[in-house]
C-alpha cells in the first residue's frame, strides 16, 4: 500500500510512480527526502521494520533512533554522499524499534537532484532490515571464539588452513609432534595427505571429505602421521569450518591435533593381550582335553592288559590244553599296551608347548585380569574387592597360564552370583602360604558348589552349566599343579565359595 | 605271623578288580579299597597290610594325600602308586616321599606283580627285624639291675676282676650274674652277646644305662 501520508507527504512527488512500487514490492522500505523542504516521504515497510504505524513513523527523527555507537558513522556516510563526495550512500546501523529492541538495518540511497549550484535538492534510498543476518554473523563470531578457547584452554596442538589459499598455520606444539622445526610455513597439502600414513588414507580423507561437505558437523580421526625421522605417530585430529562462500564451498577449517601415540599403543597392547589370552586357553583347553581323554582311556586300558593277565595265570592250572588260548590273549594284552603307547605319545605332542615361568608380580596380575574382565563384571553388576597384603614375593610363573587360572576362577564366581540380588562382591586375595609360597583366594557369594559337582570339583567333563564342557577347573588344576602349586575348595557353603591355590615365591 | 596282605586303592571299579584278581595270582590276599578315607579308617587291614597299590588322583583324600597321612601316623608299609596322568610334579613328590614304585597305567602287567613281591618281601623283612628287634628287647629287659650292670662290663670288654671292683662285688658274683646274663640272652659266647647287644644300639640297649 503505498497511499501517501498527507502530513509528512503532503504531494507525492510526480515520478514517484513506477520506480516506488517496484522497490516497495521488494521488501524494502523507501524514502525520499526533500531536502530543501525539509519533507520526507517513508513508506509502509519502513515503518513496520522498526515496529511503528506508518502514521507513527511519519512523525519520527530518525537520527534519534541510531545506535549511540553507530550514530557518527551512519551520519558521516550519509554527509559524505549529500555533499558529493561518495556516489552513493551505504551504512550499516542500528535504529531502535518501537519494542526497544534495536534492529540492524541496511541503508542504501543516492542524490537523485541537485540544483544548479551542485546543492543536493532530493535524495532517495532504501532500508533493508539485516538483523536475521547480523545475528548469523554474531552468532559465528561467538562460536569461533568458544572454539578458540576450547582449543587453546585444551592445550591441543592447533592448525588453520585456508583451503582455497592452500597454506596451513600450525601451532608450535603441533610442530613438535611430527618433529618440524623452525617457522617455514607449510602448505595443507604438506600434512595431509602428505604425512598421512597409507594404510589410514582412505578413512582420514573420508572424514574430512563428509565435514567439507557438510554432511557430518565436525571432522574427528585419528590416524598415523609422519614425523621428521620417517617414523609415524598416531595423532587425533579434530577441526570445523570456520568459513564457506556462498556457494557452501568450505574456505577456511581449524582444528586441533593431539599426540595419542602411547595411548593408541597401550590399546593395541591389551587388545594383543586378550587375544594371547584366547589363544592359550585354546591351547590349554585342548591340552587338558587330551589329558583328560588319555586319563578316562588309560583305566579301561589298564583293565584289559590286567585281566588279559588273569586269564593268562589262571590258563597256567588249565595245561597244555589251554594253549591254543594263550597267543590271542597274549595280543590283546599287547595291544593295550599299545594303545596305552599312542594315548601317552598324543597328550606329550599337545603339551609341548611348556608353561614358560618367569618372575611375576601377582598384584599386576590380579589387576590385569579384573581389568580385561572388566565388561562382564560390570554386566554382571559384580564389585571386585582385591585385597594384597604388603610386600608379597613374585612369584614364578607363565604369566598368560596364571591369567587363565584366574579368569576362569572369575568367570566361575561371576556365573555363582547370577541368582544373586543386590549386591554382589568379588573379593580376590593374596597373602604369603606355607612353605614358601603365595596363596590366592577368589571368593563369591554364590550359592556355594552344586550337589552334582561338591564331591569333586574338579572332574573332567563335570558341569552345571548349561554349555559349559567341566574343563575350566581340570584346566586350572593342571596348569597351577605343572607351576608345583596346589589348587583346593577353601570353603563352599550357601554363603559363598572361596577356591585358592598357591604358587612357589621366588626366593628372596 | 600275619597274612602279607596287599591293599588296592583306586576308585576306577575294572582297573581295582583287575589289580586284585592280577595281584591274587601270586597267591596273596587282597583287600581292595575305592577311596582313601576307608583306608585310613580301618585299622585291622592297616596293621596286616604289606603292600598299599595306590592310585594317584582320586575324588576326596588322593593317593598321595593319603601317603602323607600314614607317613604322619608313623605307617612304613611300602606304597605302589599307578596313575593315568603323567603328573611329573606328582610322582617326583611322591617318590621323595618315599613311595615304593610308581607305574604309568596301563602298565606292564608282570611289573606289577614283580614290585608287588619286591614290596611284599621288603614289608615281611621289615616286620621280622622289627620283631626280632623287639624280642631282643624283651629279653634284655628281663635282666635284673644288677645283670645288666654285669652286661655292660662283658660288652666293654672288662675281665671280670675289673667288674667285681667296679661294682663292689665278688669275682664269684660276677661269674654267677655272666651265667644268668648268657642263659637269659640266648647267647653261647661273649662274641654272639656283644654282637646282639651292639645291634640293638650299643650300651644304651642296656635296661637302665651305666
């Protein structure tokens, strides 16, 4: 609607057809100030931006309503175009709206008549309100700020590349990680995919390629760096854009970079570890199979040859008559020697791999094993309590074997304590045993030993558990017995079963 | 004297009767046990046994728990183990806690019955020094005070002047006590008296000492 307010506009300028609609229908508020009758004519939306009535904004003085710290270079601006020195007016400034809130607006205009002297006689323009967009910018600013905070309070290597430009700045400490020294200045490119190590090339670019695109909100990876010496180093690498052209197309990205080489090893470590740990108990599982099947073969062998014996004797009363009996007996006999021979040769062949014992500090034990355990007993809602007494010796022993008897003597309290409601505890000691040894204990509070299995615990293929084999405590008692220890029940009531077995101290 | 009674332990029921159908053929009774505990609680078949076949690994009490015990109870007779495992560590601490043999099932069966015979006779030896040991005894303990005074003066080599004025009596007493000595001993000369008496520890077998 651009209908003229008669007070403020008392005659609408003649050409003030075509050209006014067309910038009205655009969104922007208009004015056109007579400059030597001091009239002004604002339209519609150049009121309403600000909040008022176009009858209110009619009556309004504008320079009032400037941001105190806008004023002097709006004014300046607006001086600078009346009196020719500037083409065109452009100002970006603060008008405070109806609802005390300033708005940020756009003011663009130009001197449309001068008179004869050069004297400025009418001068038009328009208002745009930018405040959405200011708030944008704002709101970048802001989060660019915490972010370097983030950064620099984190003590995170730093970088900042401008990717069009190509070059990357990167923080002192970021240097030292990959071992550059001095301040030559390095290109992104240089680092990455330069440093990058092949094998992690492929996963780091993905990262970065879904940020720049703005598919994911920020980059974060970890991967292997090349240093100085050629050596690699795994580092994690986080970053954002800080800046895209209007197309989206990132222009400019900062990040952090971290040292988490040690870290990446000592994972790698205990991942190794657990998997040793698997692979032993394969081993041993097998071993003790093979025991445990060489023991339930070796009675009915012995059996046989023994009765095979009998009837040999008891033939000697019988006579010559009895001697064509003799010789196949005297083969069965034999052949249950032989069989004895070949049980005996299987389970020598799948012990070969000997316990391989070397000092070992039964605290570290202990709390490496509650530690690869850590996620079942925290399934299992279980409390472990270790409990060493001072200055226990090391003892001697093969360190994943002696994990195994421990992991399993775990597993089995964890599987006790199923039933169990509130609180379950665990408790694992150690303290000096007789004779020169160490004693372990692994306590639960289960229900105590099953009925089918009290008599002895430790028989092979004896199991309650619904897909258990009864190898795990044979298992144990083989491996403490071969480390010339002793494996025993302690205790086993409705209250809680306590299994312990020692291990020889090393000697001073 | 006793039966030579060898006892089979073992908790596996063909390879126990087997051992004792085996060990019967050598024409010696055998009592067989399927745990330790009945074992040690029978005192009558611990007193004739010559010879303990033992198994090693057995539910309850082991063979070579068991070993312990006796050995604790102050039991000598000679132990056989047999054993289906091959626990190394477990036969070296049964053998140096001095186990007779020890055999790896299944085993030759004539080795069985060799060691059982060899255990058997060592048992029966045993006994007999034992037993012969403990008559001496008896018999040295029925000497008077003054007998076994005159004892120890024969056995150290004293004449019999030396004696009487030693222990303040006439030669003629000490002849009378050498006689009693010589006939309550057994013995028919002063060789075969010191010879006894130094095989049952010297003077000290002497009934009350110097």
């Amino acid at each position: 609607m651009a209908a003229p307010q008669p007070q403020a506009t008392p005659a609408p300028p003649p050409d003030a057809g075509l050209w006014r609609l067309a910038l009205e229908a655009s969104g922007d508020g208009v004015w056109d100030w007579h400059i030597a009758s001091g009239h002004e004519y604002r339209s519609p939306l150049w009121g309403a931006m600000l909040g008022y009535s176009p009858d209110e904004a009619a009556g309004l003085e504008w320079r009032h309503l400037l941001h105190p710290e806008d004023r002097d270079e709006a004014l300046r601006r607006l001086e600078a175009c009346l009196h020719g020195a500037t083409p065109a007016y452009e100002a970006e400034f603060r008008l405070l709206g109806k609802d005390g809130r300033y708005r940020w607006i756009q003011a663009r205009g130009t001197v449309c008549e001068r008179d004869a002297a050069g004297d400025p006689v009418r001068f038009v323009g328009t208002h745009r309100d930018v405040s959405v967009a200011h708030a944008e910018i704002e709101n970048l600013r802001k989060s660019e700020r915490l972010w370097r905070f983030a950064l620099e309070g984190h003590g995170d290597a730093r970088w900042d590349w401008s990717i069009d430009g190509g070059e990357i700045y990167i923080s002192p400490s970021f240097r030292s990680i990959i071992g550059l020294c001095g301040n030559r200045p390095v290109r992104g490119n240089d680092i990455w995919p330069e440093r990058l190590h092949p094998a992690d090339l492929r996963r780091a670019m993905a990262v970065f390629d879904a940020h720049l695109r703005g598919r994911e909100p920020i980059a974060d990876v970890e991967f292997r760096l090349r240093c100085e010496d050629g050596a690699y180093r795994w580092v994690a690498v986080r970053g954002k854009v800080m800046e895209r052209n209007a197309a989206g197309k990132a222009l400019r990205m900062t990040g952090t970079v971290r040292d988490v080489h040690d870290r990446h090893l000592a994972v790698e470590r205990e991942k190794r570890q657990a998997q040793e740990l698997a692979r032993a108990g394969r081993l041993i599982h097998m071993g003790e199979m093979a025991t445990a099947l060489a023991h339930e073969l070796n009675q009915p062998l012995t059996a046989i040859r023994n009765f095979s014996g009998v009837v040999l004797r008891r033939l000697d009363a019988v006579g010559p008559l009895a001697d064509p009996l003799r010789e196949p007996l005297e083969m069965i006999a034999q052949q249950a020697l032989r069989a004895g021979e070949i049980v005996h040769r299987v389970r020598g062949f799948v012990r070969k791999g000997r316990p391989v014992t070397v000092p070992v500090a039964i605290g570290s034990v202990v709390r490496s094993v509650v530690r690869f355990m850590q996620p079942d007993l925290g399934a299992s809602n279980v409390r472990v309590v270790v409990d060493l007494a001072e200055g226990l010796p090391r003892v001697l022993a093969d360190r994943v074997q002696l994990e195994q008897v421990l992991a399993n003597l775990i597993r089995n309290a964890i599987d006790a304590m199923a039933a169990l409601a509130g609180e379950r505890v665990l408790r694992i000691s150690a303290r000096p045993g007789a004779d020169g040894c160490v004693e372990l204990a692994v306590a639960d509070q289960g229900p105590g030993l099953a009925e089918a299995i009290r008599a002895d615990p430790f028989l092979p293929f004896a199991t309650t558990k619904p897909d258990g084999v009864g190898l795990g405590l044979p298992i144990c008692r083989t491996i403490v017995e071969n480390h010339g220890g002793r494996l025993w029940v302690e205790h086993s009531s409705p209250a809680g079963t306590t299994f312990c077995f020692t291990l020889p101290a090393l000697a001073g | 004297m006793d039966d030579p009674l060898v006892c089979v332990v073992d908790d596996d029921d063909a390879v126990r009767l087997s051992m004792s159908l085996l060990i019967e053929t050598l024409g010696l009774p055998v009592q067989s046990f399927s745990s330790a505990l009945e074992v040690l609680s029978d005192e009558e078949v611990l007193r004739q046994a010559h010879c303990l076949v033992l198994d090693v690994r057995m539910p309850g009490l082991s063979g070579v728990g068991l070993q312990e015990r006796l050995g604790r109870l102050g039991h000598t007779l000679p132990i056989i183990f047999v054993s289906a495992h091959g626990d190394v560590p477990m036969v070296a601490r049964a053998m140096r806690e001095g186990a007779f043999d020890f055999l790896q099932k299944p085993f030759n069966e004539q080795t069985l019955l060799d060691r059982v015979q060899e255990a058997v006779q060592f048992a029966a030896a045993q006994r007999a020094a034992r037993a012969r040991l403990a008559e001496i005894q008896a018999r040295i303990d029925s000497l008077t005070a003054r007998e076994s005074d005159v004892m120890a003066g024969m056995v150290a080599g004293r004449l019999n002047k030396q004696i009487a004025e030693g222990l303040g009596i006439s030669i003629k007493t000490v002849e009378q006590h050498r006689a009693r000595v010589m006939e309550k001993l057994q013995v028919d000369s002063l060789a075969e008296l010191v010879r006894l008496v130094v095989g049952m520890g010297g003077a000290e077998a002497s009934k009350n000492g110097q």
